[in-house]
C-alpha cells in the first residue's frame, strides 16, 4: 500500500507539474501588451463599479454619464466584465457582472426599437455563454421574441426606429441593426423556435440588397415602405450628411461585424464574400489612416479628420473573426491586430484614474450632431475587450466560439 500511494503521488505530481507547465507557457504566449491592456481596462472597469452600484445605471460616455437600461448602450459595461471573467477568470467579475446584468432584466421586454439586441446579448448573452444560467437563457429568448415583434413581412427587415415625419421615414433600418441578429439565432438554438433564424436571414437579405452600393459602402439608414415593402430612399442620422456618398466608419463596422457573424450562424458563402468585399473596401481605403484607426467618416478628404476609436475596436474584433473563415485570414488578422495595438497604445488608450473611467479615448459618437464628439463610448472599451479576448484565443489556437 506504501509503495502504491508513494506512486500516486508521484504520478499527481507530475500530472499537475504538466499542467501548470501548459498554462505558463499559455501565459508567456499572452504578449504584453495585450496584459498590460487588459489590465488597464480591469482597473478602469473597477473604478467605475461604486457609482453603477450605487445608481443601478450603466456608463455611457464622459458626456452623456451614466444611463439607465433603456439608453442603448446599456449592454456594453456588464458585457466588458464577463469578457474580464472570461480572460481572468476571476470570481469577482463574474459576481459583479451577475449583479451588473440584471439591471437589465426588463429590457428583454422592450419592442420600442431595435437595441434590445445590444442590451441584452452583450450583457445576458455573453453570461449565457460563460455560466449557462438558465435564467439568462430565458431572457434571452424573450428579448428575441421582443424584437421579432419589429419585424415587417412587406419590408422582410427588423423596423431600427419608429417613423418620423420630420426626416420623411416610414420605416427606417439602420446599419447597425445587423448587430441584433446575433441576438436572434442564439435565441433560436436555445428555444428551438426557426422563425427567429428566419427573422435574421431575411433581415440580412435585405440589408445586403438596399444597403450596400457597388463599392460596398453603405449610409447609415435605409427608408422603405411598410405597406409595400419598397425601398424609399437612403438617408442619414450619422456620418456625413450626403447619403448617396456617405461612408459613416463605425456603420461600415457594424456591417463588417453583423455580416461576419451571418456566415458564422448559417455558413452560406453569400455572406462570407459580403464580409470579404466590405473588409477590401475598409483596409485599402485611400483615408484610411495609417494606424487603421478610423476617422468618423471615411466619404471625402476634405471632411474633419476627427477620429472615432469605436470604429476601428468594432472592427478589429469583426476581423479577428472574419479572419478564421477567409482564404485572406492572415491578411485581415494583421490588420485587426495593427488596430488593437494602437488602440492600446497611449494615443487610444487611457490612463486608469483618468478619461472618466473609460478605457478608450478619442471616440466619436455623432459627428455632425455635436454628440460625443473626441469622447468616450462603452461599447468603444466593450469591444475593445472582445477584440483582445479573440486575439488572445487565436495565437493560442483555440476556437473563437465553442
């Protein structure tokens, strides 16, 4: 028996010698500056904790503060801790953002406008995915259900806002609305309902037919006809104000991303080449600056070269992604790991104690609407961290999504 557990021994011991082998030289594979990043975005996260707390309110942005669960950018503050769970794997995230997210919990019900997909995927769908709480995955497919309810058989698309008779819509789509679609297949895998799958294979259908133009470019709003389902008319609401030109940077990265994610959910190449081309007409654009941080708008040379981070976050995580399905994979990971690293650098990335406890600087909300202007944006730090957390699984050769 003696000889026996001393052998136990002996073998746990290597055992567990191997594995803490495995995971330090997991650890040196994490570059740097990719730890010093996210180690940065944690103490900034952290600083900011005691005022969501106290208030029930998620952060914004240095102007417009903090916000309630209606404001649309709601989803991004718990959705940046579970990411800083998922990385660190530290029990102190994962109980504050389990705190965090349920300061959304009636958003699941909202059919007022189409962000019910970033609020609730980016904060119940990123702790769906890491905890499997069966809680999160009814309010998941609530929140889908929700957003169905937006959604046209004329138009075959998901209603962004309600008409406005000002701007002359009856029934306008936003490019960002692909970004909600997400939030509807996983709905449909977990409820086995199809007809959500179905809401979000239409809605992409659609974008890509009257949303896009030759070069892949796209304004920021589409206008058709409810009773109808014709298109009416481009137009904006962001980016520059002439909508038949216009090349609104954080829009084209909602496109990027939605339609990386289309191919991912269906694998229908359609979807894979609409990415592929998008992605062309960003890298290789002649205003493109040469940190590949985005200005606000990519249309003309003579517009104000303010820059907007949030663009060029959102798109280093779609090209991360993107970059695992396409036969120019190593080109658009080059890119999207060009953006992550100036964007953690000093320029982009702030000091913690410092730019109001947002990790990312320079970020443009509403250019010609004076809105966060040269300001700050949650889901700029949001997707900030999911970029990284990609890259991080990428050199490491681990899958993205499990």
């Amino acid at each position: 028996m003696t000889i026996r557990k001393s052998l136990l021994a002996i073998v746990t011991a290597c055992l567990l010698s191997s594995c803490n082998l495995a995971n330090s030289q997991e650890i040196k594979q994490n570059p740097k500056w990719v730890q010093s990043a996210l180690e940065t975005v944690e103490k900034h996260t952290k600083n900011m904790l005691p005022s969501v707390l106290e208030t029930k309110k998620t952060p914004r942005s240095i102007e417009k503060g903090l916000r309630h669960s209606r404001d649309w950018t709601s989803g991004f503050y718990p959705g940046t801790m579970w990411y800083l769970y998922e990385y660190t794997n530290d029990k102190y995230w994962k109980e504050h953002a389990e705190t965090v997210t349920e300061f959304l919990v009636e958003e699941q019900y909202n059919t007022n406008d189409h962000d019910v997909g970033f609020r609730v995927y980016c904060s119940y769908g990123n702790g769906w995915l890491l905890t499997k709480n069966d809680e999160y995955k009814k309010v998941i497919i609530q929140a889908a259900r929700s957003l169905g309810t937006r959604f046209n058989d004329k138009t075959q698309t998901i209603m962004s806002w309600n008409p406005n008779k000002k701007k002359d819509w009856k029934y306008p789509v936003i490019i960002d609305n692909m970004m909600n679609l997400e939030l509807m297949y996983e709905a449909a895998k977990l409820s086995g309902d199809k007809k959500l799958a179905e809401i979000a294979t239409r809605h992409a259908d659609q974008t890509m037919k009257y949303h896009y133009r030759e070069n892949y470019s796209c304004p920021h709003v589409v206008d058709y006809d409810p009773e109808t389902g014709a298109f009416r008319k481009m137009d904006w609401n962001n980016g520059f104000c002439d909508p038949s030109k216009a090349a609104w940077s954080r829009g084209q990265s909602w496109g990027l991303y939605g339609f990386t994610l289309m191919y991912r959910e269906t694998k229908n190449e359609k979807y894979l080449q609409h990415a592929e081309k998008i992605a062309e007409f960003l890298i290789n654009h002649p205003n493109m600056p040469e940190d590949m941080v985005p200005y606000w708008d990519y249309s003309s040379p003579k517009i104000p070269t303010m820059r907007d981070a949030s663009a060029g976050a959102i798109m280093a995580s779609a090209l991360m992604e993107l970059s695992t399905y396409s036969k120019n994979g190593k080109k658009y990971f080059k890119a999207g790991e060009t953006m992550l690293k100036n964007l953690a650098s000093d320029k982009y990335l702030a000091k913690p104690g410092t730019n109001g406890n947002f990790a990312i600087m320079h970020c443009t909300g509403n250019y010609l609407g004076g809105s966060e202007v040269n300001n700050t944006l949650s889901y700029a730090d949001y997707y900030f961290v999911e970029g990284l957390c990609r890259y991080l699984k990428l050199i490491n050769k681990k899958e993205l999504f499990n």
